[in-house]
C-alpha cells in the first residue's frame, strides 16, 4: 500500500527547515505551494492554506534501534520520551512533536530476540585457516578489500554501520590485524581484549581514535593513511570556505524556498576571499595545500604550527593571537592532541574580526564547540564552516539551528579517487606488518 498523507500549512518554509532542514526528510516534489517528502515507503505532504491541521499522527518507520536512536540524538530537545523498547508492540520507539504541534512517532519493529542487544554480520569473506585472521570493521573500497583477502583471512562488517563497542570487544580477541575507521574506539580496553593483534591500520590519517601509547607498550603496530588524502580534504576546506563566506547553502535553500523574486542590491551580501587573508592553523601536508589553493585568490597566508615551514609560495609563520587578530578565514588542520584539544576556546574567539569565518576541518574538539555556537549566535564572527564536530556525530541543535554555518558529514577526503587510494594504502599497510615488512606509514 502506498500513499500521500497530506496537511494543511500556514507557513511552508518552516515546514521545509523542520522537515528537510531538521528530519533530514527528501524532498520528493515541490509543487510551489505544495512540498511533498519522502522517507522510505511514506510520503508526507504539507499544503499551504489557510488554517493549518496540527491533528494526526506521523509514524517514521526504521530498520534498526541504532537509527531511531540517530534520530533521537537529532531530535532530543523537542522529544517528548527517551526511545525505549515496548515488549507489547515489540517496538522500540520515541515520540516529538513538530513545531506545528503533530505527534511524530519514530520507530523500529524488533525481532524479540534481537531486543536491545544488536549482533553484527560478521561475514567471513574469503574463509581460510591458514591465514591470519583481520576484522575488516567496514566495508571500504573494493580495490582494498580483495588486496585484504590474499593475505588475511577477512572477517568483516557488511552492515551499513559502525561497530558498537560490544561488536568489537567480542570479535578483537580473535584477530590478528584490524582495519579500522576514525570513529571506532581503539582503547585500553579493547587492546587488552586483543592478545593476538599486531597492527592496527586506521582507514585515516588522523589517529586521535587509538590509544597510540598503549598499543606500542604491546608491541602492536599502528598505521594511518597520510599523503593520499591531501588535495581531496584541501578541495574540500575550499567548498567550505567559499560556500560559509558566500553563504552558498543559505541562498541555495532560499531559491528553493521560491523566495528569488529578482537581483536585488543588497541580497544574501557575504565575504570576499580575494585579496583577503588565510589563516592556517597547522600547516602540515593538508594545511600547505590549502594555502596553495589560495594564491590563485591572490590571498596573504598566514600560519600558525609549532615548527616553521618552507611551502612552495609566500607564507609568515605567526603567533597564534596574531593568527586569530588578523585573519579572514581562519582553517583549521592540525590534529586532535592534548596540545591542540580546545586550542581555541572563548578567549580565542573574543580575538578573531568580526568579519572572519572558521572553517574546520581537522578534528572538532580543536575547538570549543559550546563558545564557537556563542560567537556565531551573537555574530561575534561571521559565519563557520564544519566537517568535523567535538561529539562526532552528535551535533548541537543549536548549531544546526544558525543560519551562518555550513554543516558537512566528514566528507574531506570523501572522493571515489581518494577512497580507493587510502583503502589500498591502508591494506597495504597492514600486508606489510604481517609480512614483517615496512609499511608505507607508520605512527608506532
Ligand atoms: P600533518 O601533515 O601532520 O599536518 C598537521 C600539522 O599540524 C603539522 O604540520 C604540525 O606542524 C601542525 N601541528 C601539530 N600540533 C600543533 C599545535 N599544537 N599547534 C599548531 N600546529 C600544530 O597532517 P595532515 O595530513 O595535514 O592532516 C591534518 C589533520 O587533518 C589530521 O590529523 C586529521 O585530523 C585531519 N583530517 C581531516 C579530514 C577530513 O575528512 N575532514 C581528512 C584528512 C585529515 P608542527 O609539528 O610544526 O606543529
Ligand atoms: C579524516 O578525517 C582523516 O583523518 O583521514
Ligand atoms: C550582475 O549580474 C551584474 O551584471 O552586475
């Protein structure tokens, strides 16, 4: 069965920001006076008119508890229950309201065995006992996964999600490499429950996720994917900055909104870029191309790194106030250590223009997400733009809620190009340890 549910609406741009902009819902058609979303098998849509319908139910179905908990983490302040397991429904679900006042029931059907606890696909892809055992925790490019299989048995994830931390406690035991990605743990605990492991090949370059000190203490090598993601992740800094200085995403949703009536003077004005000045915080392989990219702008850079570098073109090594004091964008690409977490905070903030834009994307806890919300509601700064975030992927209502930011899921070295190359480098990484050969890149 299938079908429209249509409501009656006064104000159907709020609609689309709550719908698209918060649900996440796709606009499946936009009939100018009438939106139509869909999500999966339903289809809600929003007519304008003169009294709106706050009446009715709105079911959003998922597959998996881990979703209808995604969605809570989005929707936890207008929530109106935590999400919890009925054993009557066999449901596990939660309830929000719209800003319209409809009840939203977001749910998952539960087998009754798989009540609260999820198990993992653990496929065994190329089964052999003779091989040494990896647990592959995603599914990568396929280029890597076959390179994988000639040396290690491959036991992988084939789920469109991330371990839990349960998930890989139950399977590390057994392994003797892992090939892992940023947003797994590899913690004191883990390493513990993993007497066999000798190499850990994180599916990135920045290794914040693993316990470095303690995996060299056990002797276990650990190795990451640095170079080959470099002009991917600097292309991507550059969508960010252009999109947050020229407000890209604010005008795109207003021509989509049918509110483009004809140029107007003084309409969605932003930031220049040329002949301005570039910030780097960090200039390291990602950093320097960043600023590459930015003498084609005819742009003074400017860096801030603990070291003093020597890039193919004009940059002055500063102090990190004269950073903040002086540029126009500033971006950040230095790793998340105890040195950098929170490098800056409020009073760092308080020192950048009022004009600048932050573009972020190295690791989130570099900043102080809570002050960096601060600044931007109080326009303290212009605008910011994310593809990192402190509590990754949680993301602050707050911040999805301003209109000055440009917000991106990790997406900076997220080329089929550039997937495929960090999947080869990180199979042959891990190859290279069993075989007691050198890798291309090793942290410890
Ligand atoms: P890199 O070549 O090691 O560059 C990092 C630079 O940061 C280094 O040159 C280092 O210079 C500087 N740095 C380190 N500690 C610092 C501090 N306390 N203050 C100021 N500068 C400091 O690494 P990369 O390949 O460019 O990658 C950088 C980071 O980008 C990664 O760690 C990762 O977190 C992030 N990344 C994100 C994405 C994404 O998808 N968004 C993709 C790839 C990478 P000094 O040693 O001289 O200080
Ligand atoms: C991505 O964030 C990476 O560190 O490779
Ligand atoms: C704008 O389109 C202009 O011609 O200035």
């Amino acid at each position: 069965m299938s079908g429209i549910i249509f409501f009656k609406t006064v104000n159907l741009a709020k609609i689309r920001e709550f719908y698209e902009g918060r649900l996440g819902l796709k606009l499946w058609k936009d009939q100018g006076k009438c939106l139509i979303f869909a999500h999966g098998s339903l289809k809600l849509g929003f007519c304008e008119g003169q009294a709106s319908e706050t009446g009715g139910i709105i079911t959003f179905v998922y597959d998996s508890p881990a979703e209808v908990d995604a969605s809570y983490a989005r929707f936890e302040k207008i929530a109106t229950g935590k999400p919890e397991i009925s054993e009557y429904y066999k449901i596990y679900h939660f309830w929000a309201r719209d800003f319209e006042g409809r009840s939203l029931e977001f749910q998952c059907f539960i087998e009754p065995e798989k009540k609260g606890t999820e198990k993992a696909e653990i496929s065994i892809l190329n089964p052999d006992k003779a091989k040494p055992k990896l647990l592959l925790t995603r599914m990568i490019p396929e280029n890597a996964v076959d390179q994988l299989k000639q040396v290690f048995e491959v036991h992988a994830n084939t789920e469109p999600r991330n371990l839990s931390k349960a998930e890989l406690l139950q399977h590390i035991p057994q392994m003797d490499g892992l090939l892992c990605l940023l947003g797994d743990t590899i913690d004191r605990e883990l390493l513990d429950a993993a007497p066999k492991l000798r190499v850990i090949s994180n599916y990135a370059v920045g290794y914040n996720n693993i316990d470095i000190d303690y995996a060299k203490s056990k002797n276990i090598a650990v190795c990451n994917t640095p170079g080959v993601l470099t002009e991917s992740t600097a292309d991507l800094a550059w969508a960010l900055i252009m999109a947050a200085s020229r407000r890209i995403v604010e005008s795109d949703k207003f021509v989509r909104r049918g509110e483009f009536v004809g140029w107007e003077p003084l309409l969605f004005l932003g930031q220049d870029l040329h002949h301005r000045t570039l910030g780097i915080l960090g200039l390291g392989r990602i950093g320097e191309a960043v600023g590459k990219r930015a003498t084609g702008f005819g742009m003074k850079i400017l860096y801030h790194s603990r070291t003093e570098k020597s890039p193919s073109y004009e940059a002055t090594r500063v102090d990190l106030e004269t950073l903040l004091k002086e540029s126009d964008i500033l971006s950040i690409h230095a790793p998340l250590t105890d040195k950098t977490r929170h490098l800056i905070g409020k009073k760092e903030l308080a020192m950048m223009k009022e004009t600048a834009v932050l573009i972020n994307t190295g690791r989130g806890a570099i900043v102080d997400e809570k002050e960096l919300i601060k600044a931007l509601q109080e326009k303290r700064i212009f605008a910011a733009g994310f593809d990192v975030y402190e509590h990754e992927p949680q993301i602050p209502q707050e911040l999805l809620d301003l209109e000055n930011v440009v917000v991106l899921p990790h997406i900076g070295s997220a080329s089929f190009a550039t997937r495929a190359a960090m999947g080869e480098m990180a199979a042959e990484n891990a190859i290279a340890i069993v075989k007691g050969e050198k890798p291309k890149s090793r942290i410890v």
